[in-house]
C-alpha cells in the first residue's frame, strides 16, 4: 500500500488508527482519532532500553516477541473500532510499527493508509499553522464583561467566525477558571485541536477571539498564534462595574463553595491577607456579591493595565455598552466594527 502525505492523509474519510503506546496517545494525538497500540507501556519502554544498551537486532527480536501472542486480539480490536476495515493508519514515524500493524490488518482484508512520517510529520505541520497570518478581532473587556457569551451570540445572531480560546483550553482564564470545566487537556492535544479548529476556519474572512494573556490555566497559546493577537484589532467592552458583579456573584453563587474557597486562597498573594480573608468570609456567608467586590478589585487593576496602550500596538476601539446583555452588546459591537 503506497504512503500518504500528511495533506493527502488528512483529506481521507476512513478513521484514523493511532497504533503508537496509550502513554504517547494520551500526551497528544489527532483529533479524533482511535488508539489501537501495537506495544503497552511498559513493552515500548523496554524495547527502547534493549535498543539503547543493546542493539537495533535485539530490540526487534523483542518487539516480536511482544507482537506476535497479541496479533489475534489486535485484529479483533480493530474490527471493533472500524467495521468499515477501511482506515488511516500512524505511528511516531512511519516506520516498523505502523508497518507491522498495516501487514497484519491487510492480512485481515482490511485496506489501509498509511501516513508516511508519521505523527511526527502532523506535529510539525501543527505548529507551523500557528504562524500562518489570519485576520483577527479581539475582544477585550474587564473580568465579567460577558466576553464569551457576546462571541456566542455573534455566531449564533449575527454568522461572525469565531475561536472559542477558553472553550478549547477547557478553562475560562481566572483563578476560578476551572471551576465547572472538564479537565484541561495537555498542551500538546490543546495545540492540536486549536489547529483543527484553526483549519475549519477560512484565511480570508475575520475571525473573532477573546482576549486572554499568554496562559489560559496552565496551557499556553502558541508564541506565532499569540503574537499574531497582541497585534490584531482589539475591541473592548466597557460595562458597568454593577452590572458585572452582579453577572459574576450570580455564577459563583451557582458554584461549589469550597472550590470558591480555594482559589481564593491561591489569590491570597496579590490580593492580601486582609481582602482575603473578607473574601472567605462572604462565600461562607453566601454574600457573593461581596466576594465579587473584593476579588475585582485585583483583577480590575490586573487588567487595566494590560490594557495600557503599547507604541507596537494598534489602536484599541471602545464600546460602552449598558449592560451584560450579550445580544445587544454583539449588535452594538458590530456597529463598532463598521465605524473602523
């Protein structure tokens, strides 16, 4: 069976089967794919220390010994996976694995395509999408401007292309970020899901994006896709303090307080020991509006001097908006666009 390209490989319908060891699997992989592993673990480590202490010859030997008890069940396990028996196929490189596995599977009348270079070739391909220019809008506003639900409504209402930043990353940016929101993903798998989501999307239409800094919890935006944004447009909603902690307290109050608790206790530094622990004292209370109060006090200082005008940087454009009403604030946002 010939190799594919990686953009012959991607255009393909057939499931792609990822015969690399669930560890590798589990730090990254393409989106949608299935892990059918040719070794364990523990058997992939192993292989690798014969073939560093030993030799090339031997860690083959071994690595046959591993393949050959477990071929029936593989083949079972992919029939399971693609009844079609059609499907792409990788490892790391597009080497001994992703051929022994593509024998055996062609042995069982399935037809397959194999990515040549492997998934090494798509990690390459991933990280140089992030430099690939695209006409960006960000969308700036202090903490509890409703950023995310205006960007929703701007697809929803209004057709505008969006990149859900915060949804992607699995974290809405804050110390209480992670609150409610799955586990975050590795940065490996964030950085290729944010490509494929980049990739759905076309070159040469605006693509709005909120604001974030270089970190969204503890993954980082890709340094060409983050430089691009600090030099993009910027378009930042101005809403009302009251209006913002009483978007804010409603949330959190919907929230676990003891999870609450505990990122306020990781603010304790910069918000001091004081605000702290009046903070902790109104979640105990259940006076949310308080604890909003008190922890924008930070956050608002944080962000206003990000927003600081940089020499290097265009313009920023404001929209005084009268509410959190994401609807009107991305019809009055769009209005704003037209006037650039």
């Amino acid at each position: 069976m010939p190799r594919h390209s990686l953009a012959e490989f991607e255009a393909l319908p057939y499931p792609v089967l990822d015969v690399r060891a669930p560890i590798e699997f589990a730090q990254g992989h393409m989106p949608g794919a299935l892990n059918l592993p040719l070794f364990t673990d523990e058997e992939r480590a192993s292989i690798g220390t014969t073939y560093k202490q030993m030799s090339q010859e031997r860690a083959v030997h071994l690595g046959l010994e591993f393949f050959g008890p477990k071929m029936s069940a593989m083949v079972k396990q992919a029939k399971k996976l693609v009844p079609g028996k059609e499907v792409r196929l990788h490892c790391w490189r597009g080497g001994m694995r992703s051929g022994a596995v593509m024998w055996l599977l062609e042995l069982a009348s399935f037809k397959v395509h194999l990515l040549d270079h492997g998934y090494k070739d798509y990690r390459r391909d991933v990280l140089a999408s992030f430099a690939q220019p695209r006409q960006w809008r960000v969308l700036g506003g202090l903490t509890g401007s409703g950023k995310t639900d205006v960007l929703h409504q701007l697809t929803a209402m209004h057709g505008q292309l969006v990149l859900d930043l915060e949804g992607l990353a699995s974290h809405k940016g804050s110390a209480f970020g992670a609150i409610g929101q799955p586990v975050q993903p590795t940065q490996e798998q964030f950085e290729n899901n944010l490509a494929a989501a980049m990739a759905a999307l076309p070159t040469d239409t605006p693509i709005w994006v909120e604001d974030e800094s270089r970190q969204i919890g503890r993954l980082t935006i890709p340094p060409g896709l983050f430089a691009q944004l600090q030099a993009s447009p910027r378009f930042v909603l101005e809403v009302p303090r009251p209006a913002r902690v009483a978007k804010l307290a409603a949330e959190y109050g919907a929230e676990d307080p003891t999870l609450l608790a505990e990122s306020i206790g990781r603010l304790q530094k910069r918000l001091g020991g004081l605000a702290t622990q009046q903070a902790l004292a109104a979640v105990a209370a259940r006076d949310f509006p308080l604890m909003v109060e008190l922890v924008l006090d930070y956050y608002d200082k944080t962000y206003t001097y990000g927003l600081a005008p940089r020499p290097e940087e265009p313009p920023r454009t404001l929209v005084p908006v009268a509410d959190c009403d994401a609807a009107a604030n991305a019809a009055q946002l769009l209005q704003a666009t037209a006037t650039i």
